[in-house]
C-alpha cells in the first residue's frame, strides 16, 4: 500500500512539475514576443517548435527563432527552385530572370546573413544579428519588387510578407540582447 502511494505522490508530483515548467517556458514566450513588432506571429512560430520546452531565457528563444527563419527562407528557397522547374516553359523570359534573382537572394540570406545572426548572438554581438536579420527581410522584398508591376506571382506575394515579418520579428528579439 506504502508502495502505491509513493508512486501516486511521484506522478502528481512529476506532473506539478511539467505544469510549472510549461507555464515558465509558455510566460518566457508571451514577454519575450511582446517585444515585437508581431507578437502573434511570434508566440505562433516559436509556439510550434518543441525545442521551446527546454528554452529558459531570451537568447534561447531567439535562437530557436532564427532557425525558424531560416527553414522558412529554406522552404522559399525549394520552392522557388521547384516553381522555376517545373514551369520553365510558362515562364516568360523576365519572369525566370527574376525567379532566379530570388533564388540567388534567398540563397545569401541562408548561407550567409542567417549564420552572421547566429555567430553574432553567440559570441555576445547582437548588434550586428540585429543588422543581418533587417536585411534579411529587405532581400525578402527585393525578390517582390524585382517583379514587373502586375506581374508579381501570387505566391510570392505571401512568401514574402511572411519572410519580411519573420526577419523583423528576429531582428527585433536580437535587439533586446544588447
């Protein structure tokens, strides 16, 4: 009887404890994403990700954040690649010019501007993650505005604006590590 009791004592207790840690984790989230220019799409992005769980301070959540951005650049970055592929043939001339643009965009904001972020939170300069990340969502836009007007693919339309908000959203949780 002893023994079941423990045991009971050991799950509410274990239990309590998840609650108290999910709430912590759920708290950290709600101040941190108030900081931004969009808290919701913040708390939804970071919300999403299981690695939240075990994030007990900003920098972490930024982090997580930043690598958020970047498969979302990288999701971009295929479909783009797949788009240009598949409909070569219905693309007209300037269309596939800017398409490939994008591609080239996309790309330097991936292998590059993300990984200055990265390296710029962790080695205690966020000022310069802060800058990587503004221009980040500039090279989101410029994909958009390299379209001719009225031509611009619905599409990209969205990716874009997600992108740009995304970055903004990173840049501005960077700002509150300085």
């Amino acid at each position: 009887m002893r023994s079941i009791k423990n045991f009971i004592l050991f799950i509410v207790t274990t239990t309590i404890a998840i609650a108290n840690s999910q709430t912590t984790t759920n708290n950290l989230v709600t101040a941190t994403c108030k900081q931004t220019p969009d808290p919701v799409l913040c708390q939804a992005a970071l919300g999403s990700d299981p690695r939240i769980s075990k994030a007990n301070d900003a920098e972490a959540l930024t982090l997580i954040m930043l690598d958020v951005a970047k498969n979302r650049f990288l999701k971009s970055l295929r479909y783009v690649e797949d788009d240009l592929t598949r409909n070569r043939k219905t693309h007209d001339p300037a269309e596939t010019r800017v398409l490939q643009e994008c591609i080239r965009v996309y790309r330097v904001v991936v292998d590059t501007l993300i990984d200055v972020a990265e390296r710029a939170i962790k080695e205690g300069d966020p000022k310069f993650g802060e800058e990587a990340m503004v221009d980040a969502g500039n090279e989101a836009q410029a994909c958009k505005m390299a379209f001719p007007k009225r031509k611009v693919l619905r599409w990209i339309t969205g990716r874009t604006w997600i992108l740009h908000q995304l970055s903004n959203v990173t840049a501005s949780l960077i700002k509150t590590l300085e």
